[in-house]
C-alpha cells in the first residue's frame, strides 16, 4: 500500500519552490561536482509500510529529507523539511547506465585526454553504493576494453573516450572500498 500518490508528490515538490539552482548549467568541465541518487525502498520496507523519507525534486535539482520529530512535550509529533540542492540527481528509477553516462564517463574522457580524474561514492551502510559502483565499474570496463565486463566477448566499443574501441593510452583504474576497521582505524581495500 502506498501512502502518496506519486503525481500529487511530484507536483508538490517539483513546483512548490522555484530555486536558482535548477537553472544553473551544470557543466561536466567543473572542477568538481556533487550528485545524489536516491535508493527506491527495499520490499521489506514496503512491507511494514515504511515511510520514504527523501523525495527528489527533479527540476531544482535538490533532494529533500523528511525528519519525522516529537516535541519536547513528548507528545506532539511534527515534520521538518530540509532541502539539498546539488549538481545532479538521479531518483530511484534511473538506471545504472543514466548514472554512468552523466557521472562517470566525462570523468573517463577527461582522463583519456590526459588529465585525472576521480569519482568517490560516499553514504552510509545500505544506500546503494555497491549496487551504483558495480553498474559504474561494467560500464567503464566496457568503455576501455570494448566488451562487456562479465565476458561477454570482444565488440567493438563505442566509447566516448577513445572513440576506437581500444584502451585510451595512459589511462589507469583503481578501485578502493573502505570499509570496517582494524584496531580502530579505517581500513582500505583495493
């Protein structure tokens, strides 16, 4: 059961404020930019009939947080609203290749072209980071090498970055995970 509906919510949000940033231009030659996505709830949320509390609002290019509160009095609840307006947002029905495409790949043309490049996922536990690196990392292994990342064969790419379907000379992925600790520490795995 679904405790909204959609189009209302949308029409709520996406309209209510009208903020500079959704007209910003967002350019992929900025210095550095910030993006969200927005994870949809998992079945078993939707079974308890947990309260989704961001929403997106597309057009300022901004998510929302609903922090549900009680009052000092111990008996009154209320809602506070906070916006965040960023670079990007994707919500929860983009796909990886709509992440990949407007996140990761002129990170790879701006490597390809010799310059660097970095791309860091950052959240908290259960957010969705691992399921967005690993549509990230198959998207760009396809890029550089041309084929598809699970072994699917060798087709030509159609990559940006090189546009010859072969690895752009002297450019380098690494990939690290940190995650737990050891003594204490953050530790860092490649």
């Amino acid at each position: 059961r679904q405790l909204y509906n959609d189009e209302v919510l949308e029409l709520a949000w996406d309209g209510s404020v009208k903020l500079s940033n959704a007209t910003a231009a967002a350019s992929s030659d900025a210095p550095f930019r910030i993006m969200a996505r927005k994870r949809p709830l998992q079945p078993a949320e939707r079974e308890v009939q947990a309260y989704d509390c961001v929403s997106v609002e597309g057009k300022n290019k901004a998510v929302v947080v609903h922090d549900g509160r009680v009052h000092r009095d111990g008996r009154t609840l209320y809602m506070t609203h906070s916006r965040f307006c960023l670079d990007c947002i994707f919500n929860e029905a983009d796909s990886n290749a709509v992440v990949y495409a407007e996140a990761a790949r002129p990170l790879l043309q701006r490597a390809a072209s010799g310059g660097r490049s970095t791309l860091l996922l950052f959240g908290q536990t259960g957010t969705g980071k691992t399921y967005t690196a690993s549509g990230v990392f198959e998207q760009l292994a396809n890029d550089l090498f041309g084929c598809s990342a699970n072994g699917g064969g060798s087709s030509p790419s159609s990559s940006a970055a090189s546009g010859s379907g072969r690895t752009p000379p002297g450019v380098t992925a690494s990939c690290y995970e940190i995650a737990g600790s050891r003594g204490g520490r953050e530790a860092v795995f490649d």
